[in-house]
C-alpha cells in the first residue's frame, strides 16, 4: 500500500476511480470538478490523498475548506484519512461518506468519543431518471415547480434554516441564518433550486447539493410545517428531476433518515441502494 497527495495532473484519473462509486461520491465528484485538486483554502477546495495498490488508485479522502472529511476509500481508509487531515493543517469538523467509511475514518483519526452535534446513519437512494414517476398533481398543473423569484428569497432562506436545525441539528442563531443564507444563494444563483407553488403559494423547496452532467444529488427538500401531509414534497422534487434530466443528467440520488421524506421519494421512484453516514462534530478538533 503507498499513498501520496493527489494534485491537478491526478484528476482524470480521479474521476475515474469515483466513477465506479458514483452514487456515494457526489461530493467528491461534484467538488473536484469545480474547484480542482489545489488546495489554497478556498470555496469546495481539499486536501486529496489517495492509497494506491500496485500502482492503482483504491481509495481517497479529501479534506475539505470547511473542515469536512470526504471518504471514498473501499481500501487504505485509516491510511488517507490521516495522511489528508495531517497535510491540510486543519481541524475536523465532519464526515461524509459510505457509512462504514465514515465510522472507520473517526475511529482512525481518534474522535470517536468528540461529542457530535449531528451522528447519522442514512438510507441512500437511487434513481434512473427514465423511471421518474410523475405526480398527477404536477401533471395537471395543480400544482406548479419553477425556479425562486428574488422576491421569494427571504422566505426560501427562513425555509432553509428550517431544514438545517431539523435536519442537521443546527441552533437557530444569526450565524447559521448567514450560512443557510450562502449555501441557499448559491443553489439559486447557480439554477439548482426550485419552488412548488399551489394557487399561486410557495409550499415546497426542492435543490441540488452536488451536480455532474451525469448525475444530480438531492439535499436541502423542504416543506414548511403548515404545507406538510398534502404531498408537496414529492411534487418539488419531481418537477427538479425533470429539469435534471431535461439537461442532461440520467441518474438521482440522495440520503435521509426522516419516514415522511421516505414515502414522498419512493413515490417518485427512489428505491434504497445503500447507507451514508454523516457526523458533525460538536467542536472543530
């Protein structure tokens, strides 16, 4: 086993390992697509390690701007989780990855008992996008998805903050307003979000967190309180994944944990593939 940084000439071939893990490599694909393998401390820029056996890449780990740990590593996972943490200088504050992987890699870099703000294990999903399963109510029109008006942003950033003090954990403060404000922004700016509207009402926000030409991945789905149990969220997302596969993209998948989440993706298709896992740390280590 040898590993060693991986920089800008590894990139192809990069890409074509990840390829053979492409649903639980969104991240990884999708950042180093975007930002390159140099790593200057930037937006989506890391640290790649890769572990190589006789010459041939079988694992890697990137640690990421933000502190997050990216694991796709089926061999050499303690060996590129350290080696990406001690080269970049920076602490952790997460993991994302396969759920084994993930697990593996905190036990590596020991901080296994850092208290966590966020420690999950999530049901990945899958679907071909030729399988999409369209709502009678998108169908008919009774329910419309476009992409946000600027008029619409404020609410839409209330709405994300929602889904990250639910979903992740988050303490409602000004500083994650600001964060769930950026990472919203981005998706908008770059065409990646969506709203359902009933009778002319916002009721569902549907997003890309990670997106390739062949593939999309869906994060940040949400539903107001108010709005929920009349099957919006299915609705957003479908309307999204055509937009997906009108540019191209033939393949969806996502991860979560929440039942009600559950039933509205299985009833456009989504089918389970595998776990995910993601920890958020308590405290940057």
């Amino acid at each position: 086993m040898e590993q060693r940084r991986l920089g800008s000439n590894d990139a192809a071939l990069l890409e074509a390992f990840l390829s053979q893990h492409r649903d639980s490599s969104m991240f990884l694909r999708s950042n180093a697509q975007r930002a390159g393998l140099e790593d200057h401390g930037q937006h989506l820029q890391a640290t790649y390690v890769g572990a190589f056996r006789a010459g041939v890449l079988v694992g890697v780990a990137a640690h990421c701007w933000n502190g997050m740990l990216l694991v796709q590593a089926p061999d050499g996972l303690p060996e590129v989780a350290r080696g990406a943490v001690r080269l970049s200088q920076r602490g952790v504050i997460g993991f994302s990855g396969p759920l084994d992987q993930v697990e593996a890699a905190r036990t590596a870099l020991g901080l296994d008992q850092v208290p966590a703000q966020l420690e999950e294990s999530e049901t990945l999903f899958g679907l071909e996008l030729s399988q999409l399963i369209v709502p009678e109510a998108l169908r008919s029109g009774q329910v419309q998805v476009r992409p946000p008006l600027a008029s619409e942003r404020e609410l839409l950033i209330d709405w994300r903050l929602g889904f990250d003090v639910e979903s992740l954990g988050v303490t409602p403060s000004e500083s994650a307003r600001k964060r769930s404000t950026e990472y919203l922004n981005v998706q908008i700016d770059e065409h990646n979000a969506w709203v359902a509207l009933a009778d002319g009402i916002p009721v569902s926000l549907s997003a890309f967190n990670a997106v390739l030409p062949d593939i999309v991945q869906l994060g940040g789905i949400y539903t107001p309180p108010e709005q929920r149990g009349r099957g919006y969220a299915k609705v957003s997302v479908a309307g999204s994944l055509l937009v997906a596969a009108q540019r191209g993209a033939t393949r969806a998948v996502l991860f979560t944990k929440n039942p009600s989440a559950v039933r509205s993706y299985e009833a456009v298709g989504f089918r389970r593939i595998g776990d995910y896992g993601l920890v958020l740390l308590a405290r940057p280590t």
